[in-house]
C-alpha cells in the first residue's frame, strides 16, 4: 500500500524582485516520516519552509497539506490545521517563564482543564530537558536552550507535522545527542522536517533526504544514498 503523502507541493516558486529564491520545487512528504532538508547557505530551505508555513507567499505553485490546497491559506490557519514550526531566530517571549511560553503555544490546541494543560506543559518541557527550568525567565536560557524551549512550544501542540528550522544552532554535543533521541521518539507520533547543517544529526535522524541547491531539487534519497550521490558531494558535502 502506497504511503499518504501528508505534505507536499508543486513546482513551488518564489521570486524576490529578480532573485528567485525557491524555482519550481515539487516534492512529495509521506506521513509518518522524518525528512531532512539540506543543502548549502542560501539554497533557498529558509524560503521554502516559509512558504510551507503560510509566513511566505507563492509567487507561483501550490502547497498541499492532507491532499487541500493550502496556498493561500494563512499561516494561523495552517498551525490550527496541525502544522508546527520553529524557525532560525527564536520566537520565544523573553520575558515570560518557560512554562508560560509553553501554555500559551498549548492553549489553542488544549480541551482539557488547567490541571491537564499543566500536565502536558511539564511533559513537553520534560522531553527536551528543560522542566526543572519552568519557572525561570526564557530571556535567561542561553540561545542553545532558547531552541529547545521553542521546540517544546512545538512539540506541546501535538501537531501532525513538526518543521524545525536549524534546532541543532547553538547545542552542545550532549545536547546533540539527547535532540537526536527527542526527534526518535516524535517520529513516533509526528511527522518531521528537518532543516539542518549538522550531518551527523541529518544522517543518524532522517529517512529520506531533499537536497536543495539555488532553490531547486539537485538530489533525493535515503541518508546512504545521498551521501554517495556525486552531485551533492560537490555541492555541498564535499565542501569545507
């Protein structure tokens, strides 16, 4: 039986002035896979996964979300849909406590009463390490725990999909590891794109890779076939 595909586009475009950012991408995400989106600075990924969150708009091409059409569709919408995303500057509130941040991103998505709110606070805080901060300030994490807040603002909304833009910036090396777990785990129950530099989070997590190059496809594939794909090698793996 074919996979559903729960995200996917087509020739998706996006022009700024005379630059084109994002050229006729078409790509295709089964659910219930964790994807990696690679490829070297400027390629364009930023780009596109504002255009799949709804914060970019098409300059031409469609995005579909559980086979709609979600084009068009705002950002808001598509969060209330079941998309969720973090991005490469964090978009926390500084001057809240962790367990506020995560509350409010919870709230919308919550039936439950403030007893069952706490209790999924404290669970997402507690999936990437940080519950035992969640009275503190979220101005006072340094910039690599400031992305694992975000993420646990992510995760807490239980989405169907989770776009997590670079979360790896700014981590530790056990910090590193302890994500890598963290995306197994989420790969459980959510669908996962990943936007990622580090090679040994994008090797050891992803199913399937998208490599993006001046805003086109250049190469798809397992982890194992991407790394021996000649193209990729000389445009971006194989440098520095």
């Amino acid at each position: 039986m074919a996979a559903v595909n729960l995200l996917e586009t087509k020739n998706l475009t996006k022009q700024f002035g005379g630059l084109t950012a994002v050229n006729g991408v078409s790509f295709e995400l089964p659910a219930g896979q964790v994807r990696a989106l690679i490829g070297p600075n400027g390629a364009g990924k930023s780009t596109l996964v504002g255009l799949l969150c709804g914060r970019i708009e098409a300059t031409a091409g469609d995005v579909f979300f559980e086979g709609h059409k979600v084009t068009h569709i705002p950002a808001h919408k598509r969060i209330g849909m079941g998309m969720a995303y973090t991005f490469q500057i964090t978009s926390i509130f500084g001057k809240l406590s962790l367990h506020e941040n995560v509350a409010l991103a919870a709230r919308p998505h919550h039936k439950g009463g403030a007893g069952d709110l706490d209790q999924a606070v404290f669970g997402a805080l507690g999936d990437v390490g940080l519950q035992d901060r969640a009275e503190e300030l979220a101005s006072d994490l340094s910039y690599g725990h400031q992305r694992l807040l975000e993420i646990a603002m992510g995760i807490v909304q239980k989405p169907k999909l989770l776009i997590l833009d670079e979360p790896t910036q700014g981590l530790a090396d056990v910090e590193v590891e302890q994500f890598n777990a963290l995306i197994k785990r989420l790969s459980e129950t959510s669908t996962i794109l990943l936007i990622e530099h580090n090679m040994n989070v994008v090797m050891e997590t992803a199913d399937f890779i998208t490599v993006l190059n001046f805003g086109e496809v250049l190469a798809e594939g397992t982890p194992q076939e991407v790394r021996a794909n000649k193209l990729v090698q000389d445009a971006y793996l194989g440098a520095g």
